[in-house]
C-alpha cells in the first residue's frame, strides 16, 4: 500500500489471487494500553466490490532526514471480515 502522507486513505495494489488497484481506508484503530499492539480495522475498495480486513500488530516508523522521506512498516496478522460485490464471501488472513 502506498499512500501520500494522509493514512485515512491509501492506493493499495492487489496482485495473486486476483489483480487489482483500489483504495484503503481506515474504518476504525485501536491501541491495546499494556501492550502496545495496534488493531487496524481497514476496507479495500475495488472496481468489483470491497473486502473488509482486520490486522493486529504493530507499526514501526523510520525517517530518512537527508530525503525527507519518512517509511511505516506494519508488522502482525490479519484476517478478511467480509466483502462485497465480487469479493462478497471471501476467506482469508495470514501475516
């Protein structure tokens, strides 16, 4: 997923079981106090329909100063919640 510095919405590229770029937005994050652990609750809008996803894990964050670039990478699992349209009853998660 590649995004242009806002997270409520990113373009995200779909390549494997099917093909496709579309659009994620964030439907709800949550923060587990003891822990640290990150839920993302996100759903990937696609010209065919859209697929609900839950991930947990966590997010780390560098920051190039020379390019002023700055990098999320999230770490953990996540797991399809449902769909919609073409994508409506799909399984699925892993890590």
């Amino acid at each position: 997923m590649t995004g242009n510095g806002q997270l409520d919405e990113l373009r995200v590229v779909a390549a494997g079981g099917f093909n496709a770029v579309g659009t994620d937005i964030a439907l709800e994050d949550s923060e587990e106090p003891t822990t640290g652990a990150l839920t993302l609750k996100d759903e990937l809008t696609f010209e065919d329909g859209s697929i609900f996803v839950t991930a947990t894990g966590a997010i780390r964050y560098s920051f190039n100063p020379r390019s002023c670039v700055r990098s999320n990478s999230f770490s953990g699992t996540y797991h399809i919640t449902g769909g919609t349209g073409a994508y409506e009853g799909l399984p699925g998660g892993g890590t």
